[in-house]
C-alpha cells in the first residue's frame, strides 16, 4: 500500500489546479515543509506566499487576496491556525465572506508527544462556533483529493483539518464515492441488528476496522464517513439513527463541540437514540505517539466494537 | 469642489447620525474626517460605477469605529443614501451596523476589530501586483490601534514585499478610551519604527487637506516602497472647544446643547473653508 499523509494528497490536489489556474495561491507561515507545501512552492513561486511565523498574517493575507478574485490557500499548524488567527478567521473571512481554505495541517494529536502548545484538540469546536465557517476532516488520501476539488470549485470559506502522519486508505482510486456535504456511509454484514459508527478525520479508519469485527459477531454494523462535520449530515445521521439500536461517535477533539455533541443535538431533537461518544478527555493529553495516545484512551477498533457489544448487552 | 467644506458635511452627518441612533464614536470620526474626504474625492480611484472594476482602488477602514464618518463620505460619494444613513444607522435590523459591512456598496471588507485592516491591505496590494493591475490599496489605522501586534506583522509584510502601491494612514489624534496615547501604549517613535520597518513615512497634519493630498501624490511616486502617512489630527476637530482634544469624547452622546454647539460650530467652519477657497 502506498501510504500518504492527507496533507500530501493536498499538495498533488492543488498543483494539478494551479497548472491551469494562476489564481490558485497557497499561503504558508513557515509551514511549508511541514505541510507538505515545498514542491507547490517550488514550482508555482509566482502563486505561493511566505508570510513567516505569523497566523494573524496569513490569515487575514489570504482574505486580501481573496478578495480581489484569488482562491487563497492558507497551510499552517492545526493548533495555530484554528486559535492564533482565531479572529482573522471569525472576521476577515467568515464574516467578511472571502474564498480562503483554511488548512490545518497536523490537527488534534498528531504532533504526539511536543504537548498541548502543539495540539488542536479545539478546533472543531471553535470553528463550526462561526457562522459561514465550514468544517471538514476529510479520512484518507482519495477522499481528501476529491474533497479539494470540490473546494476548489465553489467560492466559500472552509476549514480542513488533516493529520501529519500517513493514514490507511479507505477508500480506492477508481472506488471513492464522493457527494460535497454528504457523509459517505459503508455498510458491513447483515445482521438483524444495526449499530452505527459515526466518525471523522483519522478516525474512520478503526471505525471501519470495529465495524468488520462487529459484522463477524452477526451485527450489520454502519460507518457514516462524516468528512464533513459542518454542515452536519443530519440526513444520514437520522436515517442512521431510524435503523440503529445504539450510535458511537469517534473522534479526535475535545469531548466537547464536537462531532458527539453535533450529532447527539441532531438524534436527541428528532430521533432520541443512545449515542456513546468516544472522544480525548478533558484534560492535558498524555505524552506519546498518535497510536499510544489514541490506544490510552480507547479511540481504537477493538474499543469501539467492545463499547458498542457491552452497550447491546 | 471644496473637500474642506465637504469634511464639515461629512461630521454634520456623523453628528445626526449620533444624535438619533443614541450615540456613537465621535471624537475618532472628527478626527478621520478631513481623511477620508481626501482620499475619496481627490486621491482614490473609488466611485460608484466603478465599484465592480477590479483595477479600481481598495480601501479598508481599520479604525472601524469611526463608521459614521465613513458611512457619512460614502453617501457624499454617492455610494449610500444620506437620509437613510441618518435615519437607520444601527437600528433594529438595519444593514448600516454600528461597524463597516461589506454588504453596502463600496465597502470592501468588514472591520471593527483593531489590527485587521494593513494586513488585509497586504494581500490586496499583492493580488494587483500579481495580476499587473493598477490598483492602488489604503487603509486608514488608528493610533491607539498600534498596540495591536498584528498591526506590526501588517507593517512587516508590506516592507518585506515592498509594496508601493500600498498606503497605510494613521489618524495621529493623540488619544484613546482610557487617555493619551501616550500614557496608554506610546509611539513617542512612531515614523522611526514604521521607517525600521522599510515604509516611506510621511508626518503631516491631518486637518490640512492639501498636506494630504500632497502626501498621497508623492506615497504614488514612490514605486520601491510601501507608505505610511501619520496625520497628526484632533480628536473632535471642529466641533468646539468643549469636546476637542478630549478623550472622553471618544464615544459619546451628545445633550441637546451640546448638539447645537456642535453643529453651529461645524456650520461656521463649513463657511470659512468656502471662503478660503
């Protein structure tokens, strides 16, 4: 398998447009390295602007640019960009309405043990708080190409948060069924009980991988790929949620803000169902690699399926 | 026409303005007023049909509180109703919000919080250097608004880029909500620090429109550079002594004889810059 970080296939993504497109600009603050940004920047010099350590730059930058007809790309650390240039964001984007992607590259944990100065663990939360601010955490290599795609044809703003490190492929180059604002749902065994894993960003992968386990144990188990977090899918989550006997929810934030708390406003509303939320704590995360960090506290395959059988009972 | 007369307009819609919403950012829109009066009927290339023009020139209000005046020049300008602007300005459900909105015509971007707008302006000045065009980018920053970090990133930027179709102003008044500037947060060294930073700076004085215009005609010549114009300006300037160089005439109502001052004091200024002329 030929694994990739998101954050690379952006990179492949924006390149094949800036060929044909000299408005495509892409903004880095002394990221460009770290966001897999240096071939852009190498190649399209005329279309890439370093800004130097400085978010509120960038951001509002971007937003300049924009506004006189650019689609500005703006690269910087996940935990940076979506608090550092919070305001720039809120105000010289969202509200003043201009075509800025806001990447958050090495978003929740990623940075692992460099701490909580590097983690964006608050980000969904603080982003999707902005009205005209769109959110997405797109899961692997594929999706994350089309998903640039269909931002690079529509004049919104948006934030991406992608990982730093490489991610499995879900998805195939000639299999990545894509609608824009849709989550993407993947159905394993047929059993006569359904259960729902609702999950975004790095975690729909053992999303996947709990839902193969549940399918052996006769459940018919659904992955609702929620790549985009704002605008919610509620659709799908209430389809989901008529079908399922218990939801879980995975992700990489904060317990609050979240994914869990996006979609358990959408079921308690409209169709009440149990749904468990497995998310970081509220807390100073614990020092370690993604895969330590995220087995300490149980965002893994074998926890979700374990979770979701103990609550079937 | 006459742009020191016009100015006068411009505070006497700043002041209805004030008087029927409830209140509002007086002293700063006295300040800014000569200003904006300048770059709007002599210096940009900013007018109702061209709004759309990408080649046109941009300008942000960063001191975003001084609306009223702004609001008051763009109706001057023809861009926006002067009745309505006097007669909505911040009420229930009104377009004309007690900040700029870009869902107006003429007005590019949002603003109200400080530090926003020279940064914003860099990448304005970057996209017409980009796509050749000759637009020229202006933003108008208060002083007390300098303490604001990114207002710094903005003047670093700029020098790195050299980008001389960029103008920043500062509307030098002296004072903030909390006192002078100078006891707040001093730029005792303001045009030196600015110059560090690889601007062209001009001092002027703020109230002196052909200083101004002067200024803006040479900020044009200088292609290597960006240009950062402090116009040393009075808070409340015109409206009478009682309120001039006042810091608690930063947001105010006004009573009902101070109304009148005010606006005889502007009416008898308004008749003195037409028989100068």
């Amino acid at each position: 398998m030929n694994k990739i970080p998101n954050r690379q296939a952006i990179c492949e993504s924006l390149m094949s447009a800036a060929e044909n497109d000299r408005d495509v600009i892409a903004l880095c603050s002394d990221s460009r390295g770290s966001a897999s940004m240096t071939p852009f920047f190498t190649r399209f010099p005329e279309q890439s602007v370093e800004v130097g350590i400085a978010e509120q730059n960038l951001v509002s930058i971007a937003a300049g640019l924009a506004h006189c007809g650019k689609k500005a790309w703006c690269f910087s650390p996940a935990c940076f960009l979506s608090a550092r240039s919070y305001e720039q964001a809120k105000i010289d984007v969202a509200y003043s309405d201009t075509n800025v992607k806001l990447i958050g590259i090495s978003g929740g944990i990623s940075y692992g043990a460099l701490g909580m100065s590097h983690h964006s663990c608050q980000d969904i939360a603080g982003m999707t708080a902005i009205p005209n601010m769109r959110v997405y955490l797109p899961s692997d290599r594929f999706q994350t190409a089309k998903l640039v795609e269909a931002l690079l044809a529509d004049e919104k703003p948006a934030y991406v948060r992608v990982g730093r490190n490489p991610v499995e492929d879900i998805y195939t180059e000639n299999s990545c069924p894509f609608v824009m604002d849709k989550a993407t749902r993947l159905d394993f065994g047929s059993g006569e009980t359904t259960v729902g894993l609702i999950a975004c960003g790095e975690m729909v992968y053992p999303a996947v991988q709990a839902a193969k386990l549940l399918a052996d144990k006769g459940l018919h188990a659904v992955v609702l790929d929620m790549y985009c977090v704002k605008p919610l899918d509620r659709e799908a989550v209430l389809t989901l949620a008529g079908e399922a006997s218990i939801l879980l929810t995975a992700e990489e934030h904060s317990p609050f803000g979240g994914l869990g708390s996006l979609v358990s406003a959408v079921t308690a509303a409209e169709k009440p169902v149990r749904v468990l939320q497995l998310a970081l704590p509220d807390d100073h995360v614990i020092t370690g690699k993604s895969p330590e960090v995220f087995a300490y506290y149980g965002l893994t395959a074998e926890n979700m399926a374990e979770k979701l059988l103990a609550a079937l009972g | 026409m006459n742009v020191k007369s016009t100015a006068f307009d411009v505070r006497r819609t700043a002041l209805e303005m004030i008087m029927k919403s409830g209140g509002g950012h007086i002293g700063g829109d006295f300040s800014v007023a000569d200003i904006l009066t300048v770059l709007y009927f002599r210096e940009m290339n900013i007018s109702p049909e061209n709004k759309d023009d990408p080649d046109r020139d941009y300008f942000v209000l960063s001191k975003g509180h001084s609306v009223e005046a702004y609001y008051a020049v763009l109706a001057e300008k023809g861009f926006l109703d002067r009745e309505e602007v006097i007669n909505t300005f911040s009420q229930f459900g009104s377009e004309l919000i007690g900040h700029p909105n870009n869902a107006l015509p003429g007005i590019e971007m949002n603003s109200g919080s400080l530090g926003h707008g020279l940064p914003v302006c860099v990448g304005m000045a970057l996209a017409a250097r980009m796509d050749g065009r000759p637009s020229r980018v202006y933003t108008v920053m208060g002083d007390g608004e300098l303490a604001e970090g990114s207002v710094w990133e903005g003047f670093m930027a700029g020098g790195h880029y050299r980008l001389g179709n960029l103008c920043a102003v500062v509307d030098f008044n002296g004072l903030q909500i909390s006192g002078t500037t100078e006891e707040v947060m001093n730029h005792e060294n303001l045009a030196a620090q600015v110059e560090s930073f690889g601007w062209q700076v001009l001092t002027v004085n703020g109230h002196d429109c052909d200083a101004l215009q002067e200024a803006f005609a040479l900020a044009r010549k200088t292609e290597d550079k960006p240009t950062c114009i402090i116009a040393r300006t009075v808070k409340g300037y015109g409206g009478g002594a009682f309120m001039e160089n006042k810091a608690g005439w930063h947001h105010k109502l006004p009573s009902a004889e101070e109304y009148e001052q005010i606006a005889a004091n502007l009416e008898k200024h308004k008749k003195e810059a037409m028989e100068n002329e």
